[in-house]
C-alpha cells in the first residue's frame, strides 16, 4: 500500500502540469489572435513606461516629468 502512494502522487503532479500547460497554452493562442491585446507593463509604450521602475529615484522622477501625460 505505502510503495504505489509514490506513482500515484508522480502521475497526479504529472497529470496537474499537463492541465496547467493546455490551460496556458489556450491562453497565450487566445491572446495572440487578439488584434487589440492589453500593453505589458514591461512595453516601453506601455501603462507604465517600459521598465522605469528600475531607473534610480531622481532619474525616474526626472522621467516621468518628461513623460507625464498631458490631462
């Protein structure tokens, strides 16, 4: 009884990941065929500047005064 509980969870993490991959795998198709797909954050023309966030504080602040949208 206790030797077949080690196959047994193997095939069922085995079985999770496989679900999770077809599940992603849609997703990323779904998205890809979407002709107006939400910006990354990471896009440099995205809601957040691309990766500005990484810059030091004085230099992002100098940025987003650059790039501040006008309202």
């Amino acid at each position: 009884m206790t030797g077949a509980i080690v196959p047994f969870l193997s095939m069922l993490t085995l079985l999770g990941v496989a679900l999770f991959a077809l599940v992603s795998k849609a997703r990323v198709e779904e998205r890809r065929h979407d002709p107006n797909p939400p910006k990354s954050t990471l896009a440099k023309d995205g809601p957040q500047g691309g990766v500005a966030f990484l810059l030091p504080l004085a230099e992002r602040q100098a940025w987003l005064r650059r790039n501040r949208p006008v309202h």
